[in-house]
C-alpha cells in the first residue's frame, strides 16, 4: 500500500475532488420522474468519513419510500460545501455549519439554507494488535503528531520503532480537526502520511505494527454488521427498544484517550462522547436548501427523524437526539 504525506500546503489548500458518478450499495437503479417529500430524485453531497452513516440513511429510506431515489456523492467536506453553492446538491453531511458567507451566497441565489445537528462524531485512535501501548493523552497524541515522539519506545517499552500516522487523505475534515484541537497551530510531522480513504487507513494499521491511525468512529464499529442485513431487515430492528452497547472491531486494537489533566482513559463509547469524557468529538451537520415538499426536504426530514436517528445510533456515532436507554457501555 502506497502512502502520500500529508505537506502543509495540502494542509492550507484542500484540493477540490470531482465529483463523478453518485455511489450506492444497490447498483444502477431506473430513476423515478416527479419530485415530492418521498418520490423523484435528489443528489446530496457528504464528507466521505460520514458515508457509512449516510448509506445507511439511504438504504432504508428508499426502501420505505421505492419512487425515491437519493443520489450521494462521497467527497471532501470543501467539496461537498462547493456542491451545495454551486447547486449540484441540495444536501450536504458535513462536519461544521454553513458560515455567515456562504448564507449570504445562498440566498443571494433565493436558495434558504435549513441546517440540524444529526450527531455527534468521535475521531477514534486506532493501532495494530499487536501494539502493547494501552492508552493516550491528548498531550502525547499531540507529540505524536507534531513530530516530538516519533518511537513508540519513548511512550511504552517496545522495540516497534519508528511511528507512522496514518489519516485518509490531506482534505479530510479529520486531519483539519485534528490540527484545529490537537496541534492547535503546530505542523505534522514528516511521517505523517495519507492512505487515500477510510478503509485503507483500517487495513494499514491491520498490515504495520507501527501504525497509528485516525478515523470516524462509524469505521471500527462492529455494530456494522447491520450493514450486511437488508433495508427491510435493518427497518425492522428500529423498531426494538434495546440497550445493547456499541462494541468495537477486534481487528485492531481501539485506545483509549484521556484529557491531559485526567489520571482515566476512555474509548469512543456513546455514552462517552455523550457526557464529553471522550475528549476527542466533532458535530455532524446535515444542511438542505430544498424546497419545502421536495425529495431534499423529505430526505432531511427522514434523518432527523427518530428512526432516521436510530439508525446513526447503530453505526456507534452518537445521534443528536439521545433517546431514553439509548446509550449504555460495557
């Protein structure tokens, strides 16, 4: 597997990707003519950290709603924004708020922007099996990163050496909010490279015991399992009040993470994330500049919904709306 470093020019400068064709987990489909709240088509853009999260959405509300058809092309969260402006989607899953400018621009073009929180996202830490370090704090993660650590000997005694990190890719919102709440205006280090996306980043610290790698939490839940059940499966287990804990893939080891000021660890646990002990969380947005009554608005209604959230609880991120007996851990 071939890896990029990630320069301070990628950094300052996010490349904006093509777009392409729209992705899906069902193949071609004949696309449905008019448009209302649950029949036409709509394309949406999101940041691709949040695909697993938005497949999810769109697999069951097509499946509830069979004259619809939600278009998503998994991008960088600039582009995804780009896309939105520019009138390509009427849907975005990013990881911040429209600002006040690109507000301004919406409206100058009579497009009414309707932003919600969705969930709450965690950046998880993950490292190889085989890896005897137990846990981080913000304070080493941040020498890790930066480049003032760079063998795993000067946190625990090993013999692994040199530390690869390991992101996604240079325009990834992780890598931005990793430099905005960790560095906090210091630069990565050399060895801090780029894997291209989500599931090469898994598979590298599966591959290299040296590995170090930064990811959605919705990529190492083992609750994704879910994933390989039919929409018609997965509608039905919304409708079962349970208080079964997110656990996590045994392919790598997830570490836990503690506060510089703080003697405990804490892994990305919803419960975690909920009561901010896991310290290392970002908000997902879903903005649509549909009209009132179209498939835009529809779709958006969907994910808001309490099945919409239900289903964002079962990929391990936390939904917004925290319903009773919904977070629970081991």
């Amino acid at each position: 597997m071939r890896f990029s470093n990630i320069s301070a020019a990628a950094l300052a400068a996010i490349l904006v990707l093509p777009l392409g064709a729209c992705e899906g987990k069902g193949g071609k489909r004949q696309l449905p003519t008019g448009n209302t709240s649950t029949s036409g088509t709509v394309v949406i853009a999101a940041d691709a950290s949040f695909q697993n999260i938005v497949q999810e959405e769109i697999d069951v509300f097509e499946y509830i709603y069979p004259a619809a058809s939600v278009l998503a092309r998994y991008t960088d969260e600039k582009a995804a924004v780009d896309s939105l402006l520019f009138g390509s989607a009427r849907c975005a899953v990013i990881s911040r708020e429209l600002t006040k400018e690109e507000n301004s621009f919406l409206r100058d073009k009579k497009h009414f922007a309707k932003t919600k929180k969705i969930a709450v996202d965690a950046i998880a830490v993950i490292v190889n099996d085989g890896n005897p370090i137990e846990n981080l704090s913000i304070g080493e993660l941040r020498e890790i990163l930066s480049g003032e650590v760079t063998e795993w000997g000067q946190l625990s005694p090993t013999k692994l050496g040199k530390i690869q990190v390991v992101f996604d890719h240079s325009g990834s919102s992780v890598v931005k909010y990793m430099a905005d709440s960790v560095l906090r205006g210091a630069k990565y280090a050399d060895n801090v490279a780029s894997a291209e996306t989500m599931p090469a980043v898994f598979e590298a610290v599966k591959e290299r015991e040296n590995a170090i790698g930064l990811v959605s939490v919705s990529w190492i839940s083992s609750d994704l399992k879910s994933a390989d059940l039919s929409a018609e499966e997965r509608l039905k287990t919304l409708e079962v009040d349970d208080t079964t804990a997110t656990s996590f893939t045994d392919e790598v080891k997830v570490l836990p993470i503690r506060r510089d000021n703080s003697l405990t660890a804490y892994k990305p646990y919803q419960a975690y994330i909920f009561d901010g002990r896991y310290p290392l969380f970002r908000s997902i947005w879903m903005v649509n500049t549909g009209a009132a009554g179209s498939l835009a608005s529809g779709f958006f209604s969907f994910v808001t919904s309490f099945r919409g959230q239900k289903l964002i609880q079962q990929t391990g991120v936390l939904p917004a709306t925290v319903h009773q007996r919904m977070v629970s851990v081991e």
